[in-house]
C-alpha cells in the first residue's frame, strides 16, 4: 500500500468560486457606489475568508473601497 500526500497543489472548483465571489462582490461594491452617485471607487480591497464545518465549506468575499466623485 503506498501512501503520498501532495502540498501546494490547485483545486479549480476552489479557484471558481473564489473568481465568483470576487466578481459578485465587486457588482455589490459598484452598485452601491452608484447610489450614492459616485463615478469612481478608489483603494479597493477584496478579502476572502473560508469557514469550514464537518461537511460545509462556506467561502465570504468581501469587497471594499471609498466611493468618490470625480468632476
């Protein structure tokens, strides 16, 4: 029986929510600029977290920024 263990390695369902979450955080975050009539977002910042229970992995990304108007 052999038995190895990989490090470093890449999970493309992983990458794919993580590329989900930033794109529906940055609409969120665009959106809400908008309603405060701004026409510019400067220092953005996205920060992901992942939440693990036995068998729920939950992935949070937020996204940050100062919304400005630019005339």
């Amino acid at each position: 029986m052999v038995s190895r263990v990989f490090w470093g390695g890449k999970s493309n369902s992983y990458s794919e929510e993580f590329s989900k979450g930033r794109e529906l955080a940055l609409v969120a975050l665009k959106s809400q600029a908008a309603l405060l009539s701004a026409n510019i977002i400067i220092d953005v910042c996205v920060d992901y977290n992942q939440f693990v229970n036995s068998d729920i992995v939950l992935i949070v990304v937020t996204a940050r920024g100062t919304a400005a108007v630019i005339e």
